[in-house]
C-alpha cells in the first residue's frame, strides 16, 4: 500500500511538473475601460474621444468651473474609477464605479471637481487608461457697431482669436473709425463685468482694450476696428482650379468671370460654385482650368467691381519613379529606389534591415501591373528586430543602435485632388509585437490580421518632417500636425490576391495654403514603426499617379 502511495505521488508531482511548463496562449479578453456619458450641473453638451481618451464638457457660461459637480458618470461595466486627487475636492469620496444620477449615491460621496484645467482620471479593468476630462464654458461672444447716424458699416463676421483674446472687426473703408456706435459686444460670460463699458466707447482709431471679470478671473481683451478693403485679395491658384475668396455677406452679389488669356469669350462662375462661411467669408470657385497657362478673371462683389487680374495655374507634377522601374545597389548590398546616379525622391528601411543582411524592400519583375518591375515590401522578423517592409518620399538619414531617423516628405508645391496606383497585400496573422504600442492600439494584439498602410500628405513644413522609431526619442507622424494642408490614408487588413486599383481621394483642410512638402508612405505593417506586424506580410504597389480635378 505503501509503493502504492508512492508511486501516486510521483505522478501527481509530473502531472503538476509538466503543467508548469505549458505556455498559457489564450489571451485575455480585450475589454477597453471608456467613458460612456458625463454630464455635471450646467451641462450642455460633452464630446469623448475614445481614440485619443479625452472628454470635453460644455457647461452654461455662468458656470464655475472651479466647482462643478459630475452629476452622471457612465463608463464600461466592471470598471473601477480612479479620481484625479488633485482636481477633485475629496478624492476619497468619489465614486469608485459609473452612476447614472448623484441621487442613486450615498449621501456621503462628494463628486465636486475643479476643471479649471484638465483632470486625468484612471478607469481601471484589466489594465489602467488614463482618460483627460476638461470643460469649457458655451460663451456666446457677439458683435454689433453702427455708424454714429445708426447705419449699418460692419461688413461680415469679426474675426476672434480666443486664445489670445482678440476681436478684429471689419468695417465698410468709409467708415469714422472715431465716431461709432456699440450696440452690443459681449466678450465673456454673460454674468462677467467689462471695462470700460462697451457701449460707451465711440473712438476706435486705434486698438481699444478691455479687461473682462467673472469667477475671480480677469482676461484683457483687444478689440480693432478696421476698414474692409475689397475682397482681401486672397487667390488661391492650383493645377485646373483657382479659388477667390473674400469677405461679404451671405447674398451679397458675386459675379466673377474668367477665361484663358487670348480668348475672347468669358466663362462664368456660377451660384453653386459660390460658398458663403459662417465667419463672414466668401469662396468662388473656377474650374475646369489647364495646368501651366495663363488666365484672367474679373470680379464684382457686392456694388465694388475690380480691375482684370491675370494669374497662372500650377502645373500638374508627378511622383518621380512612381512605376518603381528604376533601382540600383550599392557596395553594401543595399537596394535603392532610384537609378545609380540619379536622384533620390522615394527611400526604404532597407539601410536599417542591412544590419541583418536583409532587404526588406525589393523590386517584383514576377507579374508587375505595369512596366518591367513593380515594388514589393515585405516584412519580415529579422535577426535583431522585426523589420516592416516600407516606402516613403524622403530619406533614411541614420541608424541609432537598432532604430531608424527618418525624414518624411519632398519638396512639392502643387496641389492634386488624388493619388492613384494599383497594390496587392498578402495578409498574415500579427507574429511580433517587440516594442508593444500599447492598449490604444486594439488592432494590434498577437494573432490579429495585419494590416498594410499607405497615406499621402501636403503640408507646409520649413523642412522635411523628422522620424525617430527609438522608443525613449519616439517622433512619429501626426496626422493632426497643424502644418498639414491636405491627408488621406488606405488601412487593408485583408489578403487582396490580384492587381487592385486604390484613390486616395485628399481632404483639404484649407483651400488657400499652398503646399513646401508632399509625404507619401506605404508599409505592408501599420504599426511596424513599434516593431509590430505579421512575419510575411507584404504589399506590392505600382503605377502611383497623382490626379489634379
């Protein structure tokens, strides 16, 4: 009975022995702990960002921020609510889980916060996610001078700068800037004392100042009054378009015409193709132009007509090598995307991947959609890191330890409407997740589809726009950058076998701002700048052309 017991416990040692050694692969669920609803008193609106984890509230302008009170707080189930202790007036009251009203709450919680500035909660499920909460109060600031007789001079939507409390009103050029009459200027709160007092100040030959006070807070507003000249010569020229904005009222009169210099007959800008803002700007539209020639338009807006303006469009230019036709290698055995002595415009990882011996970025003469070669990037888990296969329009400049410094984007000042080319993606499940993105990432776990990027951008940098992979000097590309006039993007997280046309149809964020730079960047892995992606994956592309409508 003994050898028995023995024996027993020998195996039930093994069993326990060999369990150890198995690999729990199964991973936890991915639950995101998000905000759902927050309301305080004074509540109007709220906007919650789950990308980026931030939450703005809008709250009535006789509010003070420095004392409001969440009233509703709904966030994911199972979710434990850490308070920021600093904005909170007792943290350790705080509700701890969502709540749909304050009534349902103890009467002991004291959910009183100061959002005078931002607060940082942490919501707690599996992992933390710091989420910002801040407010601003819903200040209506409104505008209205007259003429010292009671006629109307002001001429579209003042100008304000909120940031650094600034107002620019325009008026009509006739206008006595030293005899006006205020009829209504609200600049802050609606409860906040100004002084001096608005109506009171007739002269406005020069910047007049006030000092704005609600909540034990004093904000100097500058206010200026100034002579509306024309249309602010503001023509914005591209490839087959030009736009001529101004300011004028919506329904003001607007007939523009324009026509190639040398023809007789004129071509009108019709009403639809005429936009009234509502800040009091105008934009016309004249279309359907040929790149590189030479035009003329005239203009009245309004009872003001103005003298013939001539003007030329831009030409309609194109990628260089944008049939990836043209390569070479140097005595590194690194491949380059261009002819051996040419010019560089497109560059890749490869000088990165060579550390290993590799070239992750290679051309295709198997079945390229046009031309003798196409691009093929392949990622790959090299020997050091993962490598993702990429392209980009700009140059490697170096190699810190295992990481790349890149600088994105080319000298460009045109302005096309689109890029066009032709890709094909093999799609494989994400093996390498080397230098993890984080939980903002959700489409970036082992054993998800990876997926192929590819993004075009117009901005006016100074320079090239610098890259840096090296996790502690991480600088990466911000499609939000404020310098960027113009951004589409393309994400496939699918295998697409044959030759497939894309159009990334770009979204301008300005019509006027021209162009110093275009970035266009390709990679088989959308987050292989964090050294994450799917052994095998890789993107072919081909016959890139941008389209100017």
């Amino acid at each position: 009975m003994k050898y028995r017991v023995y024996i027993k416990g020998c195996l039930l040692l093994l069993i326990c022995a060999l369990a150890g050694c198995i690999e729990n692969d199964i991973p936890y669920p991915v639950v995101k702990a998000e905000i759902q609803e927050i309301e305080t008193n004074g509540f109007v609106s709220s906007t919650i960002d789950k990308t980026e984890r931030n939450v703005t509230i809008l709250v009535d302008d006789t509010v003070d921020l420095r004392t409001l009170r969440i009233t509703k707080f709904l966030v994911t189930s199972g979710t434990v609510i850490i308070p920021d202790s600093l904005a909170c007036e007792d943290a350790t009251h705080f509700p701890d889980s969502g709540f749909v009203s304050v009534d349902s709450l103890p009467a002991t919680v004291n959910t009183q916060i100061n959002l005078l500035s931002p607060a940082t909660f942490v919501l707690r499920i599996y992992q933390d996610y710091p989420w910002q909460i801040s407010a601003k109060r819903n200040i209506q600031r409104k505008f209205s001078i007259k003429a010292a007789d009671g006629s109307d001079v002001q001429v579209g939507t003042p100008i304000v700068d909120e940031e650094n409390h600034k107002v620019i009103i325009y008026v009509s050029k006739d206008t006595d800037l030293g005899n006006l009459k205020v009829q209504e200027m609200t600049l802050g709160s609606s409860i906040a004392s100004t002084i001096p007092e608005p109506t009171t100040v007739t002269d406005f030959r020069r910047t007049r100042r006030f000092e704005v006070a609600a909540f034990d807070e004093t904000e100097t507003w500058s206010v200026s009054v100034v002579h509306y000249e024309g249309t602010g010569a503001s023509l914005s020229v591209w490839a087959k378009r030009a736009y001529l904005s101004g300011v004028a009222k919506a329904g003001t009169t607007i007939d523009i015409q324009y026509r190639q210099k040398g023809e007789e007959v004129w071509d009108q800008v019709f009403e639809d193709e005429i936009t009234f803002n509502e800040d009091g700007t105008f934009s016309a539209a004249m279309r359907h132009l040929m790149p590189a020639t030479e035009y003329e338009y005239k203009a009245t807006i309004g009872t003001q007509t103005y003298d013939v303006t001539s003007f030329v469009t831009d030409e309609a230019a194109q990628l260089p090598n944008s049939g990836f036709e043209d390569w070479w290698m140097n005595t590194k055995k690194i491949w380059f995307v261009y002819a051996e002595g040419g010019e560089m415009f497109w560059d890749t990882g490869n000088t990165g991947s060579a550390l290993a011996n590799k070239n992750v970025t290679v051309y295709d003469e198997s079945k390229p959609h046009g031309g003798k070669r196409s691009i093929k990037l392949a990622s790959e888990n090299v020997i050091i890191k993962f490598a993702a296969g990429n392209l980009f329009a700009g140059e490697y400049v170096k190699t810190d330890g295992t990481d790349g410094i890149l600088d994105f984007g080319r000298p460009f000042t045109a302005r096309p409407t689109s890029l066009k080319g032709w890709f094909k993606y093999t799609c494989t499940p994400i093996t390498q997740v080397a230098d993890d993105p984080g939980d903002q990432f959700e489409d970036a776990q082992k054993g998800m589809n990876d997926k192929a990027h590819i993004y075009i951008a117009l901005g006016d940098w100074s320079s090239p726009v610098r890259i840096q992979t090296k996790k502690s000097k991480r600088q990466l590309f911000n499609k939000n950058d404020e310098h960027i006039i113009a951004y589409q993007e393309m994400i496939v997280g699918e295998t697409v076998s044959g030759w497939t046309e894309f159009k990334l149809k770009l979204d301008y964020r300005s019509l006027t701002r021209k162009p110093t730079h275009i970035v266009v960047v390709a990679s088989a892995s959308k987050y292989g700048d964090y050294f994450t992606g799917g052994d095998g994956s890789t993107l072919w592309l081909d016959d890139l052309e941008l389209i100017y409508e």
